[in-house]
C-alpha cells in the first residue's frame, strides 16, 4: 500500500478523540521510520488563557508514536503503553494554529516497540518530546 492510501487508511479509523484534538496523519516517511501529524488545539483544551493542558500534549506525542507503528508495521492491531515520558520544553499554545508531532519508530521487536516523538509550533520550535515503550499486539497467523 503506497503512503496516500496508508494516511487515508489511519485517518479513517483515527479514535474519535482526535477531532476533540483537531488532528490527522499528514506524513509517514519509510526510511525514517516516522508518522507526521497536524493538529489544531483549541482554547477549550487550554489553561492559563492559551496554554495546552499537559495531558492534550502527551496525547499528541502518543497518538503520533502509536500511528507510526501502525503505518510502518506489518500485521498490528494493537498498541499498548507500558511507558509514556513527556519532556515539557516551552509553552505549546492553543488556538493559534497547527502544531506538529513527528513519532518514530526507534526500534520494533515481534513484541516490543521503542518510540520516541516531538511535538513542534508552526515555525518548527520544538516545544515537547517524549519517549514511550509499548506492547504491539499483533494479528493472529492463521493457516
């Protein structure tokens, strides 16, 4: 399946979540292991006037880790965390435009996935990263 028909295929079947986000799958790249998305918070998932709830931004970073092995891995149905760690590194702000979270794949096992991702603003300043350890749940081989 060539990259369009895979970014059509994740955005049809995206958790209903990722409206409440404003989110899509913009990207997948091959050789970098990597799923793009755009999203667009709003100030109702905001604090403080326009900051983003932490909580939204760890589910951004999550949901672009978690595509990318969706997009990029053979035969996954599933994908449970076992670790998500967020590194809060500026303001990510709401209601001002898209931002950005690139996932990657660092390393998938049969069992395992190593993924990390960043979340950037719309001129590329890099405002959140995290790394995450997930379970893939694969399907069943049948004869």
């Amino acid at each position: 399946m060539d990259a369009e028909k895979r970014i059509a295929n994740l955005n049809d079947h995206t958790p209903p979540f990722m409206q409440l986000l404003g989110g899509k799958v913009i990207a997948i790249d091959t050789e970098e292991q990597s799923c793009t998305f755009e999203f667009n918070p709003s100030l109702d998932l905001c604090h403080s006037i326009d900051v983003v709830q932490g909580g939204f931004v760890t589910a951004m970073l999550d949901a672009a880790m978690s595509h990318a092995v969706f997009a990029l891995v053979d035969d996954v149905v599933g994908l449970s965390s076992y670790e998500v760690t967020t590194r809060y590194e500026a303001v990510t702000r709401g209601g001002a435009g898209p931002v950005y979270a690139k996932g990657r794949i660092r390393k998938a096992t049969r069992k395992t996935a190593f993924l990390e991702a960043e979340l950037s603003d719309s001129v590329g300043n890099v405002t959140a990263s995290a790394q995450s350890i997930g379970k893939i749940i694969r399907s069943a081989i049948t004869s």
